[in-house]
C-alpha cells in the first residue's frame, strides 16, 4: 500500500500557525508594526518566496480545492438576508449578484467564482510535513476574476470582530504562495476553465512576464472607534504598499487591495476600496 502524500509546509503556513499563540490584537498591532519597520518588509517578501518555491513540489491537478467531507455550509437565501451578520450571508450576497464594482475603483471590479477553497487539499489521509491532517486546514475564503483581464483574486473576508487586516493578509500571503506554482495554476485553469486568463509564474522557466492573481482583504462592519483596530488597519495599509514593490512578492502578485463591504436600506451591496497599491 502506497505511504500517504506529505504535503510541503511552508515558512508563511508556520508564520500564520504563530496567530494561535498570540492573538491579541495588542500583539498583531506590534506584529505588523515590526513587520513594516526598516528592511522587514523585505525580509517577509524573501519568506514568500521561498514558501512559494517550497511548494513548487507539490502537484495535484485532477483533484478539485474543496473537499466534500466535511461539507461547505449551506449558504443562507440572499432575498431573506437584512445585514450582514457574517461571511456566509455576505458570501450569499455576492454569489447572487454574481460581480461586484468598487465604488471609484474600476479597477478593481471582480467576478465570485466560488468559494471555501483549500489550496493543498489532497485525498488519500495526506497530511503536512508537520502532521497536520489537510482535511483540518482553513479554507479560503474567496475566489475571484478582476471584470476587466480576468486574472485571479484570493479574498480573505473578516466581518465585525473577526480577526483583523493584518491577519487577513499573513492568511492570503500564505494561500497565495500555495496557489502560485505552475502546477497550482495548472491545476485553477483544469477546474475553472474559461474563467481565468492566468500567464504562467515567473519560476516556470516558459518567459512569462507574471504576476499571476490579486489580494484582497474585505472588511464588513469593521469597528473604526477602536483605536487599535484603526492602528492594525492603517499599519497593513502600510505593510501592503511595501510589499508590493519588493521584487519576491511582485513576480507573483501584481495588487494588494482592501475592500469594504456594505448591505445598503435598497437592499444592494457595495463595495469601496480602504486602500489599494501595484508595482505596475
């Protein structure tokens, strides 16, 4: 009986496992603090880099990116939805309406593609370099096309208190250097087609010109009275603008962007950009 798969665990998978033990948003305030000082952000884009070429091992073309057990949840009936209580009926709102425009922004106009995926997902009881189960992983929360070139967007969606930017964006660094290989790009046009127009990476050896997807972070009824929250907020903004231009985070992502999200009284969904930045 052939071993079970052992999928690569990369420096960004234990970075973000590192939010268990501390988090406080007082902590990840001083978290993204240091991570934004001096030449740190460059020092994060190198981890991102090399997360990316450490899962460039890892190929699992044929098998979907969300598991059927367990199942996704059920999204709420977005004609019975009032406000928005939490990523589910945010995520049945978008579905429905099946595109979003950022207010200002054209730019960064999207297209739901689905939703709840799980990059590293594999069957046959695989698990992590660490022995973690892959079943037990987070799922990301979004995947989405820019309306105008159809290139790949990762969302992570953080709705009231749950969690905050700067962990939003350590997540999708982390789901971005999973889905950033070759074969994991492969693997988006096999499951997706016609949906993506996705070039190769730039560590393909085939003279693409990358990069290959966006990020984006979406907030909803994020608390702009809280101090610290603010602080998070205006320090990822911060971190994102350094990030972008270091050339180990630009080869593979062209913007990170941060959206909120708003359910007005005539019943439509709104979004409008916090901030935005490209190398390009």
């Amino acid at each position: 009986m052939p071993a079970a798969t052992r999928i690569p665990v990369t420096e960004l998978r234990y970075l973000y496992g590192s939010f268990d033990l501390f988090s406080s948003l007082e902590c990840h305030r001083a978290m993204v603090d240091e991570a934004r000082r001096d030449s740190n952000p460059g020092v994060l884009a190198g981890i991102f880099q090399r997360s990316v070429e450490r899962f460039h091992e890892y190929s699992n073309v044929d098998e979907p990116f969300y598991p059927e057990r367990p199942g996704r949840k059920e999204l709420p009936d977005p004609a019975a939805i009032d406000s928005i209580g939490g990523t589910l009926s945010l995520t049945a709102l978008l579905k429905a309406a099946g595109s979003a425009e950022v207010t200002g922004s054209p730019e960064l106009g999207f297209t739901y593609i689905d939703r709840e995926l799980v990059p590293a997902r594999t069957t046959g009881n695989a698990t992590f370099e660490n022995d973690e189960r892959s079943i037990r992983v987070r799922r990301l929360d979004w995947l989405l096309a820019n309306s105008r070139d159809k290139l790949p967007i990762i969302a992570e969606v953080k709705v009231g208190n749950d969690k905050n930017p700067f962990y939003a964006l350590v997540q999708l660094l982390m789901y971005a250097a999973e889905l950033a290989t070759a074969s994991q790009l492969a693997r988006l046009r096999q499951h997706y087609p016609d949906r993506f127009a996705i070039p190769l990476p730039k560590d393909s050896g085939a003279g693409s010109t990358g990069p290959v997807m966006d990020l984006y972070i979406v907030l909803s009824n994020y608390n702009p009275r809280s101090g610290v929250r603010q602080e998070i907020l205006e320090g990822t903004s911060q971190l994102a603008q350094q990030l972008v231009v270091e050339r180990g985070v630009s080869a593979y992502v062209r913007r990170i962007a941060c959206l909120d999200a708003t359910f007005s009284e005539d019943q439509r969904l709104r979004f409008t950009k916090l901030f935005s930045y490209s190398d390009m």
